[in-house]
C-alpha cells in the first residue's frame, strides 16, 4: 500500500513538474508574442468648430457642393460616430475634459472667460502615457490658457487662439512667429515631428490641433475663393421664429442675421487683414474686393441681408474646412508612405460642433444637435471593420481612457468616461452608457446662452437653464429630430418625463455634479468679473474696451 502510495506521489510529481514546463513555455510564446505585437501608435487630430454637417461622410445638404473626401477616407476605412457627444460645447473646456477624462466641474476649466487657465498639476493622459512607454506631442490649437508643465515630450502650441495667418507658436524655449498659413505649418510640423520618431522603440502619440474652422473662417491661400459662384443650400430653419415654446432659444445673441459682424465674419471692410503681409493682403483684395465692391451696390436689407451673410459664412467656412481635410490627406499619405499606417491608429474630430445656419446661428454652446454633437472618424488597421457605422452614445470624455487603453496601461478610477477600445472593436459592452450628461457654463458671455445641464438618450432630451431662470425642456428626438418643439409638461410625456428627470439625478449624483457647484462657479465667474471688466467686453465701449485690454496685456507680462 505504502509503494503503492509512493508511486503515486512520484506521478504526481512528475505530472506537475511538466504541466509546470507547459506553462513556462506558453508564458515565454505569450511575451513573445507581446514583445512582437506592437502597441499602436495614436495620432489625435482635433480641428475646431467642425460641424458634422461640413464632412461629407455624414451625408446632409452639404456632402455634395462641399466634399471632405480626405476626412472621408478615415470613415471608409474605419469607423464613422453618429452619436459622438461633448460634456461642454466650447473650445478650451473640451479639450480640459480631453486631457481629463473628467467633466469641467472636476477639472475645473469650465469656460473660456478671459484669463481661464488649465491646471496642469492635476492628472492628465500626456503623463500617463509617457509613464506607460509612449512618445508624446502637443501641436497647434491647445486653448488652455497656457503652455502644459507636465506630460508631452514635444510641445509647439498657439498662443491662445492663435493666427490664420503668420501665426505666433510657443515651445518649450519661449514664443516665436512663422510666416504662413496655420493649417499648413501644422500639418508640416506633425509629419516633421512623427518622422523624426517613428524609429525610436517607443510608439508615439500626437495630439494635433487645428485652429481651422473657427471663426473669423479666413480660408488659406489654396482654397482663397474655392467656393466663389457656387450657391451653398440653406438649412430648413434659417429662418427660426423659436415658437413651441423655446422661449430660452429666442433670447439668443448667436444669429447669422444680429450677431454675426460685417467686418470681422463678412469681411464687408476697407480694412486691411490684421497681421497679413503684402503678398497675402493683395491674394486677399483679389477675392474680396469685387465682394465688397458689389455688395456696396447691392443695398441689401433684412432677409436678404441674412441670406447673403449665410452664403458669405459658408464660403469662407468651407473653404476652411477644405484646409482642413487637405492636411488629413497629407498626413493619412505620410503615415502609408512610412511604412507607418498599419500600426497608427487615426482619430478625426473636432472640439464641439457647430452651427451651419441652423436654427439661424452660428457658434456653438447649447445642448440641442448641431452643438452637442461633434465628428468622430477612427481608422485602425486590423482591428475596425473598415466602413462600419456606429450610433452609441460616446464621448468627449472617454479619448483620455481611449488613448490609456490602447497603451494597455491602467485607467485612474477618478477619470469618468469609458475606453472606447472594446467600441472600436466592434464589442460594445452591454452596460454601455444609456444617457449623455452635459453642463454648459458660460454666461453671462456675448452670445446670450444661458447656462443649462441636462441629458440626453437616443430618444429623449431634458434639459434645465438656471442662473437667471429656472426653464425646463424636453424634446422627442425620433418624432422632432430638429427640435423645434419644447414638449415639457405636456401630460403625454408625463411619465418620460418623469423617468428622465430620475435618470438625470442619477448621473449628477454619478458624475458628482450638483447646485451648490453650480452657484460656487456663479460666485467665481462675478468675482473674475469684479477683478477684471474686460471679461464682459461685449458690454463695453470700443474705447473702454481697447483701454482695458492694453492695461490686462500689461499686467499679464
Ligand atoms: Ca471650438
């Protein structure tokens, strides 16, 4: 019994001392396989106030007289976002929720009143990937208030908004100006940067930023006057009266017929260009001196007028957004002829979307469609099904989470959004969000819009303006897609209501978002104000105005 027993222990033995080879030998195989798979490469490319609707993959009025077919090709082969979402539509606090992964409230950039500075000693994705072996670079278009402290190896910003035109940069050794246009020198610093790392062991990660479109829309020397005889179709509510009860949307400052400038927008003026050189400022006259010249003839007035700015924004807008995808043509060619495409994974989007005329406005910041939704393209060789479509609910949140993902390193239980990897791979997780949280902050502001959070699922929208009113909405997005039709209240919806509301609660609580917040940042925006008038400037005179600002730029030095 006692051999018996013995001679079971040495098979036991021997069973174990094998199965333990095997494991050595798969774990071996397994880091091998690791060691020859290799992390992807990120290029980010964020433009501004690129409406879904001017990229011809979305399809819509203008796919056709204004192609994108560059930002296309992204979609074709890859993945095209029906329902990306921003928590905050407006510059500088998107891309703080990009560099976040947290809403405003918690990364505390929530609006772009001057002198709003990002803080950059808290968390951000540039030193998470650095810590997990990536490269990484900002470029071009940051808005944060300042150049990053921490977090990106290659740094090459504009200052503030930035310059068309012969446009200011600052890296790392101080501020200095190129001649040129932005889009352009852009596109050469990324691919000049991308290529001087691409044979290093690490992988790489380029945030690139684009100023283009945003206003004042001043289209680069190639695409100057593309669109020039060609009549851009106007949307359905050019027009709009703001009834069904859309009382917050009617007290707006933000339509092409009121607010948009004849000189700055329109470039109805005898002045020349700021900041242009002769040869650029002659290109220029060449396109809108016969403009100004006619219209000085044509005595237009009311709808007309609005009618003629549209066509005129549209112009020039598109004719941005033609740089725009040029540069994407450029660098999507580069990637392939360095041999680098297969492993980069490509992202197109923009920090907000944008108003094309809709509702009559241009800009950004309110929750309804044009703003609230923002372009989202991602190419990833291998892994997306080229050309597919997808219509979950995602987020400007979920990029930093995304890019920590893809760098197979941990996502910080603080940052609140979801990596899209698994989205991308065409395995969408069943508790995949239902509902979009979203809190815009900026006002009072020269646009008018009020301040409002609110969330939005496939079906529904509720949303609720505060500070100077206490106004509630809900829209029915399968039987009003355009939201025209306030419906809050109405004892149809009751129980909708009633389920949203609960489920709005939900992700407050959720996203730690709450009023007390709300009136903090209220009491910090009238103390900003106190200490600095120039920050409500479009209630001061051109006088006024000028004299605040030469004692805030002396003061800023
Ligand atoms: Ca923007």
């Amino acid at each position: 019994m006692k051999l018996i027993k013995n001679a079971f222990y040495v098979i036991a033995i021997f069973l174990a001392v094998a199965s333990c080879k095997e494991n050595k030998e798969e774990s071996q195989q397994e880091i091998q396989q690791k060691e020859t798979k290799k992390r992807p490469n990120i290029v980010f490319i964020i433009s501004d106030d690129h409406a879904y609707q001017a990229i011809s993959a979305y399809g819509g009025r203008l796919a056709e007289v204004a192609p994108t077919p560059n930002i296309d090709r992204i979609a074709d082969d890859g993945m095209l976002f029906n329902h990306a979402l921003v928590t905050n539509s407006i510059c500088g606090p998107s891309r703080a929720t990009i560099m976040t992964g947290k809403y405003s409230h918690e990364n505390g950039f929530v609006d772009n009143t001057i002198g709003s500075k990002f803080d950059f000693t808290q968390q951000t994705f540039g030193e998470l990937l650095q810590e997990a072996g990536y490269k990484t670079g900002v470029l071009g278009k940051l808005h944060l208030g300042q150049t990053p402290t921490k977090g990106f190896d290659y740094i090459d910003i504009l200052p503030g908004q930035g310059s068309y035109y012969n446009p200011s940069f600052v890296n790392k050794e101080g501020q200095y100006q190129l001649e040129g246009y932005a889009t352009d020198i852009i596109t050469e610093k990324a691919i000049s940067w991308i290529d001087s790392v691409k044979s290093d062991d690490q992988p790489f990660m380029l945030f690139l930023g684009h100023k283009s479109p945003h206003r004042p829309w001043q289209p680069g020397p190639e695409e100057l006057g593309m669109y020039e005889g060609v009549e851009i179709p106007e949307p359905e509510t050019l027009f709009d009266d703001y009834s069904g009860n859309r009382k917050v949307a009617s007290l707006n400052y933000m339509s092409i017929a009121d607010a948009m400038k004849m000189g700055q927008d329109i470039k109805i003026t005898d002045k020349p260009q700021a900041g242009f050189n002769k040869t650029q400022q002659k290109m220029w006259d060449s396109i809108y001196g016969p403009i100004n010249e006619e219209f000085k003839k044509a005595n237009l007035k009311g709808d007309e007028l609005t009618r003629y700015k549209y066509q005129r924004y549209m112009r020039d807008y598109l004719a941005s957004v033609a740089g725009v995808d040029k540069s994407v043509g450029h660098v999507l060619d580069y990637l392939k002829e360095a041999g680098l495409d297969e492993n980069t994974i490509v992202i197109y989007t923009s920090d907000q979307g944008f108003y094309l005329g809709e509702h009559g406005w241009f800009d950004k910041r309110w929750m309804y469609k044009e703003s609230l939704r923002t372009p989202l393209l991602v190419k990833w060789p291998g892994v997306i099904k080229a050309g597919t479509e997808n219509n979950d609910l995602v987020s400007n949140l979920d990029f930093a989470e995304t890019f920590l993902d893809l760098a197979e390193t941990n996502i910080p239980d603080d940052m609140q959004g979801r990596s899209l990897v698994p989205v991308l791979e065409g395995n969408t997780p069943e508790d995949w969000r239902d509902a979009h949280y979203y809190h815009y902050y900026e006002h009072p502001s020269e646009h008018d819009v009020r301040r409002h959070y609110g969330i939005t699922t496939d079906k529904y929208k509720l949303i609720h303006f505060y500070y100077d009113m206490d106004v509630w909405e809900l829209y029915d997005l399968e039987k009003d897609p355009g939201e025209m039709n306030n419906v809050y209240g109405d004892s149809e919806y009751a129980e909708v209501q009633k389920e949203l509301h609960k489920k709005l609660e939900e992700l407050r609580v959720k996203y730690k978002d709450n009023d007390s917040l709300n009136q903090n940042f209220i009491e910090e925006y009238k103390e900003k104000v106190k200490k600095n008038p120039l920050i409500e400037y479009w209630k001061l005179s051109p006088e006024e105005r000028q004299r605040l600002f030469k004692e805030y730029s002396k003061n800023k030095k």
